[in-house]
C-alpha cells in the first residue's frame, strides 16, 4: 500500500469519526430541545387558561350586569372566539406533545410535526386576527352609532389595526421563515438518519 493510499484511508476514517462526533451532538441536542420544548408546551397553557378565565369571565360579568343587547352580543362573540381558539389549538398541536418513544428516529419525528404544526397554527392565527379585527370594527361602528372617521381613529381600531396588523404580519413572517428553516435542517437529518452510512467503494 503506498502512502498516498494510507493517507486517503486515513482521512476517510477521519472524515467519518467526525461526522459520527457531529451526528451524536446533533442528536443528543435535539434530544435536549425535544425535552425543554415538551415542558415549555405544559408551561405556556397557564397564560390561555388565565386569559379565557379572565376575559371570558369580565365579558359575561359585563352582559349580565348591563343587559345591553351590544354587549351580550360582544360576549357571545368573545366566548366563540375562545372556543374556535381552544379548538383550532388543540386539533393542530394533536401529535406533538410528547414523543412516541425514547429512540432517535421519534425526536426527529415530533420535532418535524411540530415544525408543521406551528406552521399551522401561524396561518391559523391569520385568520383569527383578522377575523376578530372586522368584528371589533363592525361591533364599534354599529354599537356606537359613529361616524367611519371616529372609528377608523377609535383606539381599539389603531391598537389592532394600524399597530396591530403590522406587527402582526411582521413577526408572523419571521417566524414561519424560522420555521421553515427548521423544518428543512430536519428533515434532511432525517433522510440522513434513514439512510444509514454511505458505503465505501
């Protein structure tokens, strides 16, 4: 064997062992990631519950007290919207909260669902933003009887829309390129992990 033959066998050999090293880091990281995700998923339930016990409940406090055919209306849209929401959420998340198994294949898997999944929900969130910004600006303008100036210029309208709508979009457009992203990087590990190692010719 000559030495230009070795050397080539030993970068080969090389070039594998550190593929090896990089692919078990990938993985235990998405290991670590699958996990910290999985608790944050359980965290972040505190703030919707906390939201739907307390708007819900002031927008019924509200209709009851008042009995403002306004305002019972706004309560029962607010109470729509909260449940399409719960819904929506729970039907688009179905799969994701905790892997199948303990074994690599199954982290790359429900990371790749909920990639998928927040992509989902972003364009779900479309559409329930711009839903609820249309009801806010008809129940203004019909409740209170204004003039289309007064409610373009009313603060719940420029809150939601002027402000609201580009920020909205803006970050909505950051995140699923994230995502996106995210969803590429694991999906190619996952072709690379199903593959196995390329034999040697």
């Amino acid at each position: 064997m000559n030495s230009d033959t070795e050397l080539a066998q030993w970068r080969r050999q090389w070039q594998r062992a550190s593929d090896a090293r990089n692919d078990t880091d990938s993985v235990e990281a998405l290991k670590r990631h699958v996990t910290r995700n999985s608790r944050l998923l359980k965290i972040g339930l505190i703030a919707p519950i906390l939201v739907t016990i307390g708007i819900g409940g002031a927008i019924i406090a509200r209709a009851l007290t008042s009995a403002a055919p306004a305002d019972v209306l706004l309560a029962t849209e607010v109470w729509v919207f909260i449940l399409v929401t719960w819904v929506g959420s729970i039907w688009i998340a179905r799969g994701t909260r905790r892997p199948l198994a303990k074994t690599t294949t199954a982290f790359i898997d429900i990371s790749i669902r909920r990639c998928r999944s927040n992509l989902r929900a972003a364009s779900f969130g479309a559409w329930l933003y711009v839903c609820q910004l249309l009801f806010v600006m008809l129940w203004r303008f019909f409740s209170s009887a204004i003039e289309l100036t007064a409610l373009l210029t009313s603060w719940p309208v420029v809150l939601l829309g002027w402000v609201g709508v580009p920020v909205f979009f803006a970050s909505r457009s950051w995140f699923m390129r994230a995502q996106r992203a995210e969803l590429d990087r694991l999906l190619d590990l996952d072709r690379q992990l199903r593959a196995g190692p390329a034999d040697e010719v």
